[in-house]
C-alpha cells in the first residue's frame, strides 16, 4: 500500500502569527486521518522551526520546506542549505515547483542536484513536474514530463525512489482556476508511473506517491483523489484557509 499525501504549499504568504494561527487551527480542525495518509505544511524558511514544534506533537503531520540550495554549503548568499533544513527537522523539501522553474531558472540538472542533496541528508523530495499550456496543446506533454524525469530523478538507484513524492502539476493548471480533470490527471499519473516501471520495475512504482497539483480544491477533490495513480495532492492557494486544506485532506 503507497502512502496517501495531502501536501500544502503557501508559497510566499502569510505573516509568522497568520501562519502560527493556520497551523493551529489545521491541528484542531479533528482530522482523522488514515494510518496511510500524511499531511504535509510547507511554510516559507523562517517559519519552517515553528511549524516544527507545532506539528510534531501530531501524528502524521509533517514539516516540509518549498526549496533548498544546490551546492552543499559554503559562499552563496541568500541560500539555504539541505543540511541545514534536515538540522531544524524538516521532513520533505519541494523540488522544481514550476515557480522556482520560471522564475529563478531552475534547470532539470540543478533539480538533480537538488534531489541528491535533499536524499543525502535523509529527507524527502517532493519533486513537481507538468508540462506548460502550449505543450498540452501540442499533445506533448508525456515527452516532456518525461524528459524532467529523465534529467532530474532517474539517475536515482531504485532503492531512492522509497524516498521521492512526484507530484504532477500541469502549469496551466496552477492559481488559475483550470483543474485538469480527473482524465487528464489520471492519464498521465498512470502515464510517469509506467515510466518509472519501466526505468526501474513495476514493484517499485506502485510504491511511488503521485500527486497532482494544480488549482485543487474541497469540490474537486474527492473527484481527483478517486483515480487509481493519483495519491493526493500538492495544494497552493486552498492550503491558506485551514478549512479548505482541512477538508483536501479528508477527501481519499
Ligand atoms: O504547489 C502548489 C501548486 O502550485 C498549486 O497551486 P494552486 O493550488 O494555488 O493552483
């Protein structure tokens, strides 16, 4: 049985008391939750300590941070080291999200990098893949996720895919109100599963966590989260309201 994950990503947003306020009221929103299913916060870095102390008296909650450096350490102002996120406890760390991609030039070989650091230092990567719009509107895009995989994850022994969540965010999809549908998510979670049943075998696919992210909501949720591959979700603007992400979260 892979393990089910409701991941939220508050980009850059909130204040440390707003952010203080929206973890307390997730922890007492009385989710019950399913020995297979993990939510997962990721706030900005400096709250990342507080989201720790706050969420680790919670079983299945967990602390991730948005992205970390590609270098190990040394001169690189402004950055933030894998070793030091795992130092502070972080869980996961979020790699390649299609922000950091556009906006900061974010190569596929930088994200390997990236992915060794992150599994180096006994964390996990939740590494986001999707392809932009006019790549879905030339039918493309499973050439194109599959090259982020190719260049990014599958140098990886199989034994490291126990510690990597892909998680499928079409761009067009993203903060813009457009879910892709419950077909198009499924076609292609089955479509990066495949791929990496064939790079590495079929055992260790069906272990893999898939989740898709992209203007996810309470109402569609549930829709998404009943197909086969798809194992959660990576949630952006609902993960803000403590109710909304409450409700994502309960609806495997
Ligand atoms: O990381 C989260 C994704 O970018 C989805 O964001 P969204 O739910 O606001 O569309």
């Amino acid at each position: 049985m892979r393990k089910k994950i409701v991941a939220g990503n508050w980009k850059m947003n909130l204040t440390l008391s707003q952010g203080e306020q929206l973890l307390n009221d997730i922890v007492n929103a009385g989710l019950k939750l399913e020995d297979d299913v993990a939510v997962v916060v990721a706030p900005p870095f400096p709250y990342l300590q507080k989201a720790k102390s706050i969420l680790q008296h919670n079983p299945g909650f967990f602390v991730a941070a948005q992205n970390c450096a590609s270098e190990k350490s040394g001169a690189y102002t402004g950055e933030v080291s894998a070793e030091m996120l795992k130092s502070i406890g972080v869980d996961y760390v979020i790699l390649g999200h299609s922000e950091r991609r556009e906006y900061f030039n974010e190569s596929n070989e930088i994200l390997a990098k990236k992915v060794d650091l992150v599994l180096a230092n006994g964390m996990k990567a939740i590494f986001c893949c999707g392809e932009p719009l006019a790549v879905r509107q030339a039918e493309t895009q499973n050439e194109y996720v599959a090259k982020q995989l190719e260049e990014s994850l599958f140098h990886l022994p199989a034994e490291a895919l126990k510690d990597i969540v892909i998680a499928y965010e079409p761009i067009w999809a993203i903060g813009t109100g457009l879910t892709a549908s419950a077909q198009q998510a499924q076609d292609m979670h089955a479509f990066i599963r495949a791929q990496v049943a064939k790079k590495y075998d079929r055992e260790t696919a069906l272990r893999l966590t898939i989740l898709y992210g992209g203007s996810a909501k309470p109402g569609n949720a549930p829709e998404l989260f009943a197909c086969e591959d798809v194992d959660g979700g990576l949630i952006g603007g609902a993960s803000l309201v403590a109710k909304d992400f409450a409700a994502i979260a309960q609806s495997f």
